[in-house]
C-alpha cells in the first residue's frame, strides 16, 4: 500500500513545491492577487546594461566561488539552500557545495560543523528539493508551512496516524526513521509506505524537523524543542517572507531573471514578479538575455579576480537551473545518474571544470580504492584545458574528500 496516490494533481493556494517532490504528483500554482506595499523602490525600466562577460563575473561572485574563506556555516547562510542528495561517488551534493566555498576542508570536517554541533546549525527541508537552510530562516519559509497545511492533498496522513507519531517523538526523541517505522515494510525510492508519508508531512508543516545526520540517517525531533526561541515563529506574512527570500537568492545569484529566482526557491514567476517591488533588485539588461535580469545591490563594483581551477558538482546552486548555465556560459548539462550506462555522455557522475569565469571541460570521477579516479573528460567545444588547470582542480577535489592521492584511469579527452 503506498502513502501517496500518484496522477493525482494537487491545486494549492501559493507556490508549495513546484517541479519538485513526486513522480506523477503535479502541483499546479493559484497565484491571485496580492496587495503588496513597495518598502524600498519602484521597479522601472532597466537603467543599466551589462555584457555577458560582466554577468559571469557577477554570478561567480555572488554564488560565493571566488570568495573561498567562507567557513561552512556562513556559506550555508549565504547561499540560504544548500541541495542534499544520497549519491556518493566523489562525495555528497553539499559536501561538493560547501567544500568549493571553503577550501582546505574536508567531507568528514564539513558534516561536523553541520551536525555535531551542540546548538543546531541548519534544518532539512523541501526548499529547492531536499536541501539544508540555516536555522535562523525557519521564520522565512513559514508560508510553504501554511500552504501545506491549506492545502487538499490527496496523500494527507490520517490524524491518528500523525498524532502517534508526534507523541512518540516528544516521549522518544530524536528518532530515526528506521526507529519510527517498527516492523512497516520500507518501501523504495518513492514507494513511500505510511509512515514515511507521515513524517515528510510533518517535516513540510514543521510539526516535525530535522537537525541532525548519523550515518547519513535522519533524526527526527520535535520542531518547538529544537528550534531556538527567537527563531520558532510563523508570524511573516507570505509576501514579506517572499521578499526576504528574493533578495537572499539576488544576492546569491547575482543577476538572474524571474525564471531564475522562481527556480531558485520553487515558486511560481507570477509570486516572483509580484514580490519584486518589495526587494532591493534593480532591473537591467544583459546581452543576449531576451528577459529583464535582475541585478544585486551587492554585486562587485570592480572585475572580480579570476577563479582558480575547481570542479562544480551537480547540485551546486551556480549551476542548478540548467536554462541559466545556458543562458551565462553556453552549456548543456545535466546528471547522467540516473540513466542506463550506454545511454550516458559524459559519465554517472561528470563535473563541470570552472577557470576563470568560464566552463572548460567536464569529468567524470570516483572515489576508488582511497584514490579520486578521473575516468574521462570531455572539453566544452574549442575552449582549451591546461594541465596545470586540471592537476589544481583534481588536488583541490582530492583534499576535500581526505585522501592521500589522485589517480587517472582509462582517461580519455574529447569534445
């Protein structure tokens, strides 16, 4: 029996989940009307224009790459979402993220400073997908807590259910999934069971949180209990927490278009474009971008200096919205995972080469036998790979993971 019905379509009340969350469950976004109240500026017409070398520099410098003294939490807090994922071959999707903002760390050293801190650092929640957020942002996504609750989802657990649940947490926890569970059968994948539909509701309405991994488990723990007082509130409005939202993914961003601020919080461009008003993004243009951009109050003044050689992983919020990496650097990319071996590229789990401010090649590697293994790589069309470039990249990437080597293995360049 699975927990949640799927071709089912779900209608909600504000941008709860869009393009994200379950096979065959399609969430479709009622925006309506919105009285918001300008705070800082009236948007206008775009006043300045940028080439699309000076956009680069712009998003390099807002996502935080070429500002590498970052320590883990405070990149988690510039960035505001950070995507988790279970794939592990180079190491997982926030440890790439976090280790490319703050260089000379480690995997191991990473998940200390999240999880083995006393006080909690981050909370996991459906953001842009499974991501990690700062805890002190709880406040801010209390409207995709409020929409879940409004919303008439057909997979809602049953209240007995639910309130079992919470009383064994509150009697019981922090709890693993695998302790809640009991004999239930685990499903697979999305073959949710019961009681995982439960406790994701209870994660998305925040009845429950999560702040802490072992083992790459999840503890579950009582939302009141762990988040810090001053922080354990739903009292913002939509529309306020939208803006504070839009102007940390401006920042992060850099210069993007509505399309790339939707995508960055997953909500509907209409809920973007009504909440702009309320931010400090000033419109401009970018050549050869047919839309509005909007640009950072923050962004650098001067040419920023140039990238050393690192690879981006495929979660890395730079690289997310595959029509902006198209859009900025003229690439195509997407993770290859989850295809059949003989249907992939560029490999399981190939990497894209930053230098300077433009994408030179992408890898695919492993960790193998405590060695990182480059297995191939693919330049992006005549841009040239030097050698130097490349041993940088694959030693920066062989410290964050805490081996002692890199290896090449069956290497094979092309274009």
């Amino acid at each position: 029996m699975l927990g949640i019905s799927m071709g089912k379509t779900v209608r909600l009340d504000f941008g709860l989940l869009p393009a994200i969350c379950l096979p065959g469950l399609h969430f479709e976004i009622e925006t309506g009307s919105i009285a918001g109240v300008s705070m800082t500026r009236q948007s206008g017409r775009p006043q300045e224009h940028l080439s699309l070398v000076e956009a680069r520099q712009i998003a390099i410098h807002g996502a935080g790459i070429c500002c590498g003294n970052r320590s883990v939490t405070q990149s988690l807090e510039h960035l505001g979402v950070v995507q988790l994922d279970a794939i592990n071959v180079v190491g997982r999707a926030h440890q790439l993220t976090l280790g490319a903002r703050a260089p000379g760390i480690t995997h191991k050293e990473i998940d200390v400073q999240l999880w083995g801190q006393g006080a909690p650092v981050a909370f996991e929640y459906m953001a842009h997908a499974a991501s990690l957020l700062p805890i002190a942002d709880w406040p801010l996504w209390s409207f995709r807590r409020r929409s879940t609750r409004s919303a008439n989802l057909d997979w809602r657990p049953d209240n007995s259910l639910q309130k079992r649940l919470l009383k064994t947490v509150e009697e019981n926890g922090p709890l693993s999934m695998r302790e809640l569970r009991g004999n239930e059968r685990a499903g697979q994948g999305w073959d949710w069971g019961p009681t995982k539909t439960a406790i994701e509701y209870l994660l998305w309405v925040g009845d429950l949180i999560c702040v802490r991994r072992e083992g790459w488990q999840r503890r579950f723990d009582m939302a009141e209990r762990v988040v810090p007082p001053h922080h354990f509130t739903d009292d913002i409005e939509d529309q306020a927490a939208i803006a504070h939202l839009l102007t940390k993914a401006g920042a992060v961003l850099g210069v993007a278009t509505a399309d790339d601020l939707a995508d960055y919080l997953r909500i509907s461009k209409e809920r973007v474009l009504a909440a702009l008003p309320d931010t400090p993004l000033e419109a401009v243009l970018v050549e050869g971008w047919n839309e509005t951009a909007w640009l950072t109050p923050d962004s650098p003044k001067e040419t920023c200096p140039p990238v050393d050689a690192q690879f981006i992983g495929p979660f890395d919020n730079l690289i997310w919205y595959r029509p902006r990496l198209r859009r900025l650097f003229s690439v195509e990319h997407s993770l290859e995972a989850y295809k059949p071996a003989a249907k992939r590229k560029y490999g399981y789990y190939a990497m894209l080469l930053l230098v300077g401010s433009d994408f030179v090649a992408r890898a695919d590697m492993k960790i193998e036998a405590k060695a990182l293994r480059l297995l191939s790589m693919h330049r992006e069309g005549e841009r040239e790979v030097a050698q130097g470039d490349l041993e940088r990249a694959l030693e920066r990437l062989t410290r964050l993971a805490g081996l002692p080597s890199a290896s090449v293995i069956d290497l094979r360049v092309s274009q």
